[in-house]
C-alpha cells in the first residue's frame, strides 16, 4: 500500500482538499441544530473533525517543510509514511456519518416547527408583518413588510416606531397615493395594490400588520359608484310620483265637477219641469237644491285643504250630522289621510242619500292593519249601491297603498275598509 509520499502532486491536492472539506462539513453539521443531537452524537462529529482537521495538518506540513526547505517534523514524516489508505477511509467515514446526520437533520426540519420552519412560513405569509421593541428595535420581520416598507418610505425597515409615524402620517415616496390617515392608515401602491396597515401593543411588544385591501378597495368604490346610481334613479322616481299624484288629484277634480255636473243637471231638469208643468200638487225640488248646495260646500272645503280630522269635524257641524268614533283614529299619516277622506265620503253619501244625522265609525286594530267600519242611522238603501265617482276614487287610492275596500247593502249600508300598516323600514 503506497504512502503519502509514493503518491503524485494531483493526488496529493485531492486528497487534502477532500479532508478540508470534509471537515468543513462536519463544522457546519455541528452549527445547525445542536441542541436536537444527543451529546454522543455532537461528539463523535467533534471527533471526526478533530481526526480529518489533523491528517489535514501533518499533510500540509510536509508541504511546507518541501518549499521553505526546513527539517522534517519526526511527527510528521511518520504520518507520511503510514498507507494512505487509513486517511482516505477516515475521510470516506467521516462523509458518510455525516451525510447521514445532515438528511436526518434535513428531515427532521421538514416535519417539525424550528426556529428556521417559523421565519421560513412568516416569509410567505401574504400579510406583511413586524414585530419590535417599544423602542422600537426589531425583533421580528418577514420579506413582505421590508418591501412594503422600502416602496412607501424609500428605506428598508429599520425602526418599528418610526416606520409607523411615517405610514401614520409622515411623507411618503412620490407615486404612492396616501387614502386614509390616522390609526388604520391606507395606501395606493404604483402597482395598483392597496395596503391597510394597523398596530398593536401586546405584552410590551409592538405588532405592527400589513393587510392587502385590493379588492375591499375595489368593491367600495363600486359600490359609491352604484349608491350614486341608485340616489340618481331615487330622484327620478320620486318626480315620478309627485307627475303620479298630480295626475291623479287632476283625475279626482275631473271626476268631481263631472259628479257636480250631472248632479246639478237633473236638479235643473226637475226644476224645469216643475216651472213648465205649473201643478200645484207637485213638491218644488227644493230639497234637491239644497243637497246640492250642500254637496258644493263640502266639495269646496275637500278642494281647499288636505283631508285631516279637524276638517272631518268642520264638515260634519256645517252638515248637521254627528260623528261617533268607536275606538281610535289612526296615527299613521297615510293611514290616517285615508281615514278622514273615507269618513267625508261616507257622511257625504249618509245625507245626500240617507238623510241621516248620525255616522257611526268603528275602527279595530290588528297587527297589520286597521279594520274601519262605517254606518249611519239613514234610511236603508233599496237595492244594490252602484259605486259612483266618490266610491271609486276612494277604492282607487285605499287599493293603491295595499288596502281593501267593500260596500255592503244589506241587511244595513255599511262602508267597510282595511289600512295598511306602514313599517319601520317603509316610513
């Protein structure tokens, strides 16, 4: 077996290069996560770095007592002339225990939390995230926070504190655009991202967060964008309903003089006939005139005003009749609106065609509506009611809000109408 000095130069460059590096190995085994090896295991590297570093050495010494010409070490020379088979089988070892330790070691890392397994998640983490002192001092930070920092401010992230004054309040670099100050600070970032960050103060430490807030951003700005839609149609229907209710008073004023028309008609029509007939037995239509004269009074005070109680209780003093409410009025405004010009109606209808001087109205509440019922002490009518322009206007507008409406005839004239309820929401 040939010794160190029976081997060519190349050879022995290979081989001494091939004992540094395994020695390096065994140093870097050594450096990486100690306190998981057993002390047996620590040891036997130390010892196969101390053995390859050695043979190293007595190597290298015969190198240099060559070129400086100097006396061989007796160490040295005896080393050099042993086989050179024990320091290559020292070194094959020392690789193979080593690369042994460095896949379990390697292993070991990929299916357990270690310090490197913990830095190595909150570097792909997709919040930004930094953890200091109060003073300050970093004590924890991932990638994603130190490129946040170095796009707003300019700097890597050197200080907590004052990286926060800066995002919080501070200047920022030209190109990203500042959306909201304070507490919850907000960026535009120039590659159309949007950043929110927010700090904390846990146990003594400050925790200060980046959030990406792209597509909350986004949907916010549609969302005005749909609110300003929405206030633009708002406006457009309620000029809608105003063009509505103005053709629906015209329609009600139309149907009015239409009603006048015709009633004032056949009075001139009796009287007529009365003037040209000249019989002395014939009754004179003056009870005709005066329930005309007395419907224009209180078509006069529906057209001057809104219909509310007050008017109600005008109407029926001017009328001669009384009104006795069993329960209580509506409180709603739509509901009570509806409630007075209901209650005109039917005392309209009791003295024109019942003579009556009494209108009994009953209302009872329920959970969604109010249930009105209106009757009087007039004469009871003949035959079946055949709604007129009162009545069905009336229907038209207790129909409209999602009321009912019905008119009975026997055994006694009854009006009878149910209320919506408006809601909460509705008001």
């Amino acid at each position: 077996m040939k010794n160190y000095y029976e081997l060519a130069t190349l050879v022995r460059i290979a081989l001494m290069l091939t004992l540094f590096l395994v020695t390096c190995a065994g140093v870097c085994l050594l450096h990486t996560r100690t306190r998981k090896r057993s002390i047996i295991e620590n040891l036997l590297v130390v010892l196969c770095c101390i053995a390859n570093g050695i043979c190293m050495i007595l190597y290298a010494a015969d190198v240099r007592i060559i070129k400086y010409e100097m006396a061989a070490e007796p160490l040295s020379t005896w080393f050099c002339e042993k086989p050179v088979v024990y320091a290559v089988l020292l070194a094959l070892a020392s690789a193979g225990y080593f690369f042994y330790h460095g896949v379990k070691d390697w292993n070991y890392s990929k299916k357990s939390i270690t310090g490197f397994s913990i830095h190595e998640s909150l570097d792909h983490l997709t919040t930004g995230l930094c953890v200091a002192y109060e003073e300050g001092r970093i004590i924890l930070m991932n990638h994603r926070m130190n490129r946040l920092c170095y796009k707003i401010t300019g700097q890597s992230l050197q200080n907590a504190n004052s990286f926060w004054n800066t995002v919080s309040g501070g200047e920022v670099q030209d190109g990203v655009v500042r959306l909201t100050w304070g507490s919850y600070p907000r960026f535009l970032l120039p590659d159309g991202s949007v950043w929110t960050f927010t700090k904390d103060v846990l146990d003594g430490l400050i925790q200060i967060t980046a959030a990406d807030t792209t597509r909350l951003h986004t949907l916010t700005e549609e969302l005005k964008e749909k609110n300003i839609d929405l206030a633009a149609l708002n406006l457009r229907l309620r000029k809608y309903r105003e063009n509505v209710e103005e053709l629906t008073r015209s329609r009600e004023r139309l149907e009015t003089k239409a009603r006048i028309h015709s009633e004032l008609g056949q009075a001139l029509l009796a009287t007529r006939r009365y003037l040209a007939e000249q019989d002395s037995s014939q009754k004179p239509p003056v009870d005709l005139w005066k329930q005309n004269i007395s419907g224009l009074r209180m078509e006069a005070e529906l057209q001057s005003e809104e219909p509310s109680f007050e008017m109600l209780m005008r109407v029926a003093g001017a009328s001669g009749i009384t009104i006795k409410i069993d329960g209580s009025v509506p409180e709603q405004k739509t509901a009570k609106k509806l409630f007075c010009v209901a209650a005109i109606e039917a005392m309209t209808n009791a003295v024109r065609h019942a003579g009556a001087k009494t209108l009994r109205i009953t209302v009872k509440e329920q959970e969604n509506c109010s249930h009105i019922i209106f009757t009087n002490d007039g004469t009871t009518p003949k035959q079946e009611i055949t709604e007129g322009g009162g009545l069905c206007s009336l229907r038209r507008k207790i129909e409209s809000t999602g009321g009912f409406m019905t008119v009975e005839w026997q055994p006694e004239y009854r009006l009878i109408i149910e209320l919506v309820k408006e809601r909460e929401e509705d008001k």
